[in-house]
C-alpha cells in the first residue's frame, strides 16, 4: 500500500499473532505476551498486521489508540518498523531481542561515526548493516544510506531533515554509531577486533540466537549438496609407508597420564645433530591421528574414529608433515594418509610455498632456527559445514585444539620436544597443495624433533 506515513509496521520475523478468549498472544518461541483490554481498532489492527505489513492510517480510522499500542509493542521487540520518505522504503529496523529503553533526552553520540563493529553486508534479504553487540538489524533498501559505510553523515543524505534525524536516533539507539575516540579508549572494545566479536558472537546462542533454527547440527546441505567423503582424495605420488607401533605393548610400558600431564612442556629449542626419525614421526601420526576405523550409517555418511575426539565424529582435519631434517625421509612436504597409515608427497621442500611455511615456523624456534619437522594442520571445512550451520568453523578450531593437546602428549610420552603455533600463512599453504582454500585450509601447525639437552 502506497501511503504518504513515514512508518509501516509488521510483525518480525517468526512471531505470530493468535486470537484468544479476551485477547490475543504473541508468540515467537521462547517467549510470547498476552495483550488484553484491546479496543475494537486495536484488534482489527493486530489481525491486519497478521497478514500483512501496514501502516497506521491503513489499519485503522483511531489512529490514536492504535498508534499507541504499535509503539508499546515496537518498545518491547515484537514489531520491525520501515521508515518512509513518500512511497519510497528507507530502512527496516528488524528487532532480534527486547530493545533497550529509549533515553530520555537527546542519544548520545547521535551524529558519530559508524562503530569499528558494524558492517554493511549482503543477505537472502538484500542488504543489512549488523553490529555483534546490537539487539536489531537496520535492513537497507534505500542505496543513499551506503554512503555511510564511507563516513557520510545521516544529514548528508539528501533526506529530509526529520528523516535524517530519526535515522541517526535509530543508528544510535541500535549501537550502530559510536564515538571513536571512546572506542579506542576503553580496553574493553578496543581489545576486540571486529572479526573476533563478530566471530564470538555468531557462533554462539544469545539474543540473536535464541533457538536451534539455522544454528547447529542442522544438516542444512541435506538433499542439495552431497557429502564429502571421510577418506581425502590422495595425492598422486607414490605413498611411503609408515611402521605401526604396538599399541599393546604401549599400554604396559607407556607413563602415566599423571606423568605425561605434568612433564608437558613446549619446545622452542632443537638438536639438529639428533633429528626426529622416521619411525619415530610414524608412531606420533598413528597414536595421535590415525583413523582406527569407520562407522557407516544408513543414510550414507562417514564418521571416522581417531584417537582424538571431533564433533559428529566428522573429523574434517587432515596432517601435513613438513620434513626439513628428519631422518630416514626424504625432506619435502607430504600428506598424512590416516586411513591407510602412509605418506603422500606434497611438494618439494625447496619450493617457494613449502619454505614460507617454514620461515613462519621459524618465528616460534629460539634464534629463528629452522623445524626438524613442521606439522600443519589442515580442514577440510565442507565436512563439517555439510551439517553445521553458524558453529562450523567455531566446531573446526575446537578439533584443532584437542588435536594439537594429543599431539603435546604423545610426543610428551615419547620424549619429544613440540610446540604449537599461534597462527600459520594459509596463502602459502593453498600454493604448496594446489587445493581451494574453501574446500581446505589450513587451520594451525605444531613443531616437532629432538629437544636440545638444555632446553
């Protein structure tokens, strides 16, 4: 309906209006709110906006009394409000939670800056400017209003003026604007980056997420995309293959889980007169990686079981030992082929891609000395994205560190030194394998080898 009021109203995503004896609900799981004592305007204003989007003057005749209760009801979250100018859709301020109490006075910081946490960004819906810390979206429809994202004042876009002033009220009041030098000033919110909050807040239940809609296991790709196998592809080259140890034995003669708990140390410092050996890097990679076998279920999927415990036993990471001194191993950089204990050649190790990975390793060593071995842990992200919807990448880093825990404490009990790293060049990792970073990425390494004597 084309109408010349500044604002529409409709019900916000998932919320629904039920008539009951002396009134009607609203409910939108977990919460709802009854609304008794309605005159006759007000409910035929609620069964419209049942149906459809509308504005004030297109419900109904007492305007009054109807606008009344759309404002209550917009003050406790239930409502998303499009700002008009004449026929012309603004904005849409769709409210995820109960907002905030609308201050008395003028809102404070109500011609900043856009917060270093907002982003303006594309959806299934069109476009959206999100802040993690908010309680509502400002859905976009309007492209004047992208001048924003380049530091353009609401004032500056060519709006009238009591439009301009309700979209910096509504920026403001959605945390959407901030005053930047109290951003940078406060330890709080500047020690958080932008995709760490950001991250930290998607990947989480809150007041976004309140629900196991489009959150979790959902197995969202189920009929539409098929399944990544348990098993990697292999990589061409001729496979090396690995000795297994005898886990039986390791059972009587290993230490104690007290033991290897306590003496677990990170090494920084190696001895490259004695470096790791072959059979020594065979037995970390069975007891802390292998996949000891695979379960199949009936409707088609893999779940491995590894020495390491992995979300919906998916286990999507794969091991990439890089093998600068390593004795009885040709130096390069292979793959770790869990399911058949073998070795897979990579790439050389004097290929551009290979020595950045080690010159990034060289950065956690003591005199930035180069790794015996550098173990870069890689996911391939489709095997758990298949089924995880906002947890996925949330799920992988957690796989990483128990994985990279299993590798400290096996190496731990076979007396070598290892140290994890805090971050890895990914760029140089997509260019040693040749593979998408999409479909696998790498997402840490550890370093490994024969401690120096006073380390």
């Amino acid at each position: 309906m084309i109408s010349t009021d500044h604002t529409r109203y409709a019900l916000r995503p998932g919320v629904t209006c039920l008539t009951v004896p002396g009134g009607v609900v609203l409910l939108n799981p977990p919460h709802d709110e009854k609304l008794t004592g309605l005159t006759p305007a007000q409910s035929r204003a609620l069964k419209a906006l049942n149906r459809d989007p509308a504005t004030v003057a297109g419900m109904a005749s007492e305007s009054d009394s109807v606008a009344r209760l759309l404002d209550r009801l917009a003050g406790s979250g239930w409502l998303e409000i499009t700002v008009r100018d004449s026929d012309r859709d603004l904005y849409t301020v769709r409210p995820f939670t109960t907002p905030p109490a609308r201050p008395a006075g003028p809102l404070p910081g109500a011609r900043a800056v856009l917060s270093k946490f907002t982003v303006i960004h594309r959806d299934s819906d069109g476009l959206v400017l999100e802040h993690p810390g908010s309680w509502c979206d400002l859905r976009i429809h309007d492209p004047r209003l992208l001048a924003l994202a380049v530091g353009a004042e609401p004032a500056e876009l060519g709006l009238p003026e009591h439009l301009s002033s309700r979209l910096a009220a509504d920026l403001s009041r959605g945390g959407f604007t901030a005053d930047p030098v109290f951003e940078d000033s406060e330890f709080t919110t500047r020690g958080w980056s932008a995709p760490d909050l950001w991250f930290h807040r998607r990947s989480t239940l809150g007041s976004r997420t309140v629900t196991w809609d489009n959150f979790g296991p959902t197995e969202w790709a189920k009929g539409e995309f098929p399944r990544l196998p348990a098993h990697r592809p292999a990589y061409p080259g001729a496979p090396i293959a690995l000795p297994a140890p005898d886990v039986a034995v390791l059972r009587t003669t290993d230490p104690s889980l007290t033991a290897v708990l306590e003496d677990r140390r990170s090494c920084r410092s190696f001895d490259d007169t004695r470096p790791l050996a072959l059979a020594q890097l065979a037995e970390l990679l069975y007891r802390s990686a292998r996949t000891r076998s695979v379960e199949s279920t009936p409707d088609g999927d893999e779940l491995p079981s590894r020495p390491y415990p992995s979300g919906g036993s998916v286990h999507e990471l794969e091991l990439y030992p890089v093998a600068r001194n390593v004795a009885g191993l040709p130096s390069g950089m292979y793959h770790y082929d869990s399911f058949e204990h073998v070795l897979r050649p990579v790439a050389s190790l004097d290929s551009p891609a290979v020595q950045r990975l080690l010159r990034a390793a060289s950065a956690t060593l003591a005199h930035a000395s180069e790794p015996q071995l550098l173990l870069v842990i890689s996911a391939r992200a489709g095997r758990v994205m298949w089924s995880y919807e906002s947890v996925a990448y949330a799920n992988v880093l957690k796989h990483v560190g128990v994985l990279m825990q299993t590798l400290y404490l096996t190496a731990t009990a076979m007396n070598l030194g290892a140290v994890a790293q805090g971050f890895s060049d990914t760029a140089a990792f997509t260019a040693a394998t040749g593979v998408d970073e999409l479909a696998e990425c790498t997402v840490g390494s550890m370093i490994l080898g024969t401690p120096a004597a006073d380390r």
